[in-house]
C-alpha cells in the first residue's frame, strides 16, 4: 500500500536514490550505546544471512535487544510474504529503506546494513532478531530509527504491544470478531488479505498465535484449528497434537476458550490519501476540545475505511511511552463523523465512530458523491505537563484507504454553523432509535422528549407541536462523566425551554476526565423530569381546552374558517377560538346579546367595546377567553355571535 498521488511516491524514491549511504551510518553507536560489549558490523560479514524475502520458520528473538512483542508480530506477518516484501527498498551499496506507518501517515524510513553485534572472539553474533534472512533485521533496524533512539528503542520502550507494531508496518488496525460457526470463520479466512490470530496469556507474556484451516480431508470434517505460535515455548498449553511450533484444537475447545479473534487487513491493491489535520475549532476549559471539519469527493463507489489516528507514543526523559486503554494517562476522547453533502447544502449522516482509542475507524461503502468529515477530540488538560510531550499529543491526522482514493482532502469553510448543523443532522437520524416520552399526554398534538445515547452524546431532543410554550426542569440524580456540549461544564440541572411549534436540543458528551478514575468508559447518568411552575398552569388550562370540543355542552361558532367554540367549566365559561386559515390573519368581534354573571379575565390583547370583545388572531393559531363567575353560586350564561374581517 502506498500513496494514491503517484508524485509523493516518486519523490520519496527519488530522494532514497540520491541520498550518500555514509549519511546514514550510526556514527554515535558506540556513544550512545549502553552494552560496551556490543559492535556494529555490516550484514555482508555474515555469509550465513541471505538477502531473500521469505517467510523464517526459524526467527528467533535477540538476547541482547529483546522485544517479544515485536518478535510476535514479525511472526504474524509472515503469513503474507507477498505484501510483507513490498515494504522494502534497496540499493546495491547496502542502503536500505523501510516504508512504515506514524500516525496514519506513510513514511520511506532510511537505514544502512550495519547491525549491533556480539564478538566471540573475532565471530560476530547478531544482538538483533535473529534469521537467516536480511529482511527482519532491517525491519527493526528502521522501527528504532522512527522511534527515535535506533536501537536503545527497544530498551525504552513501555507498554509496547504486538498491534502496535503491526499497525507500524502494516498501515491497519485490528479489529475483534466473534465466529458463531466454524464454517463463518473458514469463509472469513478465505480472503488472504486477512490475517486471524488469537491471543493468551502464558509464561507472564501475551502470546498472539495465527489460525489456519488444515488442508487434510481428514483433519476438515474433524473440524480442527491448527494455532501457529511464534516458536515452539510459546505452543498454547491446551493445544493438542504439538509439533514444533504448531498445535490443534477442536471448534469445540477452540470456542470454548477464546470468545472473539483478532483480523488484521492487509490489502495490497488499497491506496491511501492522508492529511494531518490543522487549525482546530478550540475550546479550553477543564478539558481541551479540538474540532475539524474537511471534505473530499468519491469519484468511484467502493468500499473505504477513513481513520482518525492520534499521536500512539511520547517521548519523555528518554522513554518512548506507547500509549494504551489502560494508560491512566490517557489523553481523551475521539469523534470521527461521516457525512455526504446532498441538494441545497443538506447533509445525509453515513457512519460514525467515538472511542477511548488512539486510532479509530469505519469501513463504508461510499457512492459517487461529496462527503463530509467531522473529528474532534477531548484532551484531559494536564497544566503541569511539560508543553512539547502534550503538542505532540494533540497533533491529529486523517487517512482514507479504497482502491482508489480521493486525490485531495480540504478543510472546510464555513466551519462552526458547519459543526452545528452537522450535529443536528447527526439526531435527525438518530431519533428513530431514542426512548420517547410525552411532556402533555393527550391524543391533540403534544410535546415529545426523545432521548438516546450515540457516539459519546447524550441529547434530550424536544418537539413542542403543542399549543404552549414548554419550560421543563431537568436534574441529574447521577450525572457520571458528562459534560454540557456548549459549556464544557457539568450541570446538574438545567431548565429547558421550547417555545410552541419548536425543536430543542440538549446535547451532553462524554467527559475524558473518566479515563483517568475509571476503567468503565459508558454512559452513567440517572436524571428526573419536572414541569417548571412558570407553566404548570398553562398546561392545566391546556388539557381543559383539549376536552373542549368533546364536550356535549361546546357549543361551536363558524365564520370564513375561523372556529369558536364556547363550554362552561366549574368557574365560568371559556370561548377558543382558532385561526384554521393558512395564509391570513383576522380581526374578531364576539358580539353578545346576553352577558350575565361573567367578567372577562383582563388581558391587554382583548378590547371591550360596550358589548363585544374584539382582538387580532394570526394565521394558524388559536386564542382562549376566560370568563370567571361574577356573583358565587347565582345564574351565569352568555348568547354570542361572531363576525370576522380578514386581513391582509
């Protein structure tokens, strides 16, 4: 896999022919090195190692710089030879280059043949990973030079694990898989561009050992697992038949004892187009929050896999620190959503990832189109950190891998209505999936509450198509590790308001402060609903007016559709009357030929004139006249017409 822009490629090439091999000798080994035993001498002094890429059944690990981890993933990608050899690049005069992987982006990483020796007498014994073959160890060779201490790496290094060197060489992530059948799992290992592998604990050493399918008759209608460990002391101990480095399990025992399988991906027709991302959206409180926006155009439908990779390892006071989930130094949070831009500036939400991780990914099958990418990411803000270790932190790139990869990726303009409008499309297409709950219920149209949880958000979205506006006290009883969106900040409570014939959206998201106190990453929260007092009232006088019209007692009024209906209640009469007009307003005059007992509630809206009561009413609304009893416990009544004058 290399760049989709066939220029970057040729001139990462150009540069490697050009470049002088004593430019690139380890000058400072012997001052820099830690073991005053050990030498440098030059591959050509080892007639023994040959210059062939091929797969070494017999690798082992270095005594001097010894990483099993590493060792384990060389082990790993052997089972694709075909793509593990394009990685490498060399000259005649022994100058080699390494295509790896930093961060989402693809680097062509330099290094001579000159390897770290042990002398037994004038015989020099490698202090490297041991082969017969050149290839793994100049592939260590240049992961220490990207690390940053050439081979000292390897002693520096804390927290170091097998995915992230194949992430290093390869270019991808791994991912769990669960196999309900062992037919699922042989027709997933049919596709060669997967490599699966298990992993267990065993002599106080996480050990990933490769599955393969037996090719005997026999052995496939016994349904067996053969597991290639990376030698023969790391043979999984419930394995039966060992030979070598090799065991077998049945589907039973192998189900039984592993619950899901680690995939790697490596496909050599895929290409990659990768930026770094720059200029975020920041906002700074008790945490940090970077924002990017950029967009890219498919010309080919296909499938993809865009990835936001965020810096893996540090270096601090000479130690190369990889991060991990459980590293309580965690730097936060990441958000990769996915959009195609529609007609009218309109966005359609595709996919979607949130996750505690260095690197997360999604895998869509994409159509011709525009698209769209929103990231963000939370940092916990550590003041007493030292400046330059954090920098290096917050740096975040994006990739975007197909057989044919968008040739550019741009950020985008409009950039915080952007982010805005993106989230609300993000619920839209959400809500379907929310639990929903009713703030008035009734069979008239109501306020409806739907809340759901999705891609590190919390939102309580609103739709009043009632008839009043809506203020609803919210408390959380256990708040957990969220945080209010537009503030940052916890809030225990928070009036909501929603005005009639509108949306509302409260929107939380997680807080990466709980990386650092907690090993659980989900949702907590427990919250309770009430109305605020500001309109307990209105939504009594609401669900009276809603029985209105079932009333026997309504009596109903109609002029140029315009609806008033009149009913007694326990303390008076109320008169509704409704504008069903759609493209104009009214003025209304109640005339009354009787009025007795009943005073009008006073409202400046309404103007008495002797014995009518005119007021305006707008298109599509509805007005309520209260009319209390005078004198307790006498005769009241009322006889009313109407007469309407639209306006235009």
């Amino acid at each position: 896999m290399h760049y989709q822009k066939r220029d970057t490629y040729e001139k990462e090439m150009n540069n490697f022919n050009l470049v002088k091999k004593q430019d690139f000798e380890q000058k400072d080994f012997y001052e820099k090195c830690n073991n005053n035993q050990l030498v440098l001498c030059e591959l050509k002094q080892f007639e023994n190692i040959q210059k062939s890429y091929r797969a070494d059944l017999k690798l082992k690990e270095s005594d001097y710089y010894s990483s099993f981890t590493f060792f384990n993933s060389v082990t790993i990608l052997q089972q694709n030879m075909s793509n593990l050899n394009q990685i490498f690049e060399q000259r005649d005069d022994d100058l080699y280059s390494v295509w790896l992987w930093e961060q989402g982006l693809e680097k062509l990483v330099i290094v001579d043949d000159q390897i770290p020796c042990k002398l037994s007498g004038n015989y020099p014994h490698l202090a490297t990973i041991v082969s017969e073959y050149q290839w793994p160890l100049i592939l260590e060779k240049a992961i220490g030079k990207m690390l940053g201490f050439q081979y000292n790496s390897f002693k520096a290094l804390k927290n170091d694990s097998i995915e992230f060197y194949l992430q290093m060489i390869t270019g991808q992530l791994i991912y769990e898989q669960q196999f309900q059948s062992f037919e699922d799992l042989k027709r997933k290992m049919k596709d060669k561009s997967n490599i699966l592998f298990v992993k267990y604990q065993q002599d106080s050493k996480t050990i990933a050992s490769v599955i393969a399918i037996p090719t005997s008759e026999g052995q496939d209608q016994l349904k067996l697992i053969k597991l290639i460990a990376p030698n023969s002391e790391s043979i999984y101990f419930q394995g039966r038949q060992k030979v070598d480095s090799l065991c077998y399990l049945s589907w039973e025992e192998f189900n039984k004892n592993f619950q899901s399988v680690h995939v790697l991906t490596w496909k050599d027709d895929y290409r990659v187009t990768a930026i770094s991302l720059e200029n975020p959206i920041k906002r700074t409180t008790d945490i940090i929050e970077h924002t990017y926006c950029y967009k890219f155009t498919i010309e080919n439908q296909g499938d993809y896999q865009c990835t936001l990779w965020q810096k893996d390892f540090v270096i601090e006071e000479n130690e190369i620190i990889i991060r991990s989930q459980n590293e309580k130094k965690q730097i936060g949070l990441l958000r990769m959503l996915l959009f195609q831009k529609l007609e009218s500036n309109q966005y359609q939400f595709i996919d979607g990832c949130c996750d505690f991780q260095c690197n997360i990914s999604i895998n869509p099958f994409l159509e011709k189109g525009e698209y769209l990418i929103l990231c963000q990411a939370y940092f916990n803000n550590f003041e007493k950190d030292s400046q330059n270790p954090q920098q290096q932190c917050f740096d975040l790139n994006f990739s975007i891998k197909g057989v044919i990869a968008p040739p550019n990726i741009y950020p985008d303009d409009q950039f915080e209505q952007q982010k805005i409008n993106l989230i609300k499309t993000l619920i839209q297409h959400t809500l379907s999936q929310g639990k929903k709950r009713s703030v008035i219920s009734n069979h008239q149209q109501q306020t409806s509450v739907i809340t759901n949880q999705i891609y590190g958000f919390l939102y309580f979205y609103y739709e009043n198509r009632g008839k009043i506006d809506i203020q609803e006290q919210i408390e959380f009883k256990e708040l957990g590790y969220l945080i209010r969106y537009d503030s940052l900040k916890k809030e225990n409570q928070v009036l909501v308001e929603v005005n009639k014939n509108c949306f509302q959206i409260l929107l939380f998201t997680l807080d990466p402060e709980i990386i650092k106190k907690s090993g659980n990453t989900s949702f907590q929260y427990k919250y309770s609903h009430a109305i605020a007092d500001s309109c307990k009232l209105q939504i009594e006088k609401q669900n009276i007016l809603f029985q209105i019209k079932a009333d026997e007692k309504t009596r109903k009024i109609e002029c140029d559709k315009i609806i008033a209906y009149v009913t007694p209640h326990h303390s008076g009469i109320i008169i509704q009357v409704e504008n069903n007009n759609l493209e104009q307003d009214a003025q209304v005059e109640l005339k009354f030929t009787e009025l007795t007992n009943l005073t009008i509630e006073e409202s400046s809206q309404f103007k008495v004139v002797g014995s009518s009561i005119h007021f305006s009413i707008q298109k599509k609304t509805e007005e309520q006249l209260y009319f209390d009893i005078a004198v307790p416990e006498q005769y009241y009544g009322c006889k009313v017409d109407m007469e309407i004058t639209i306006l235009q």
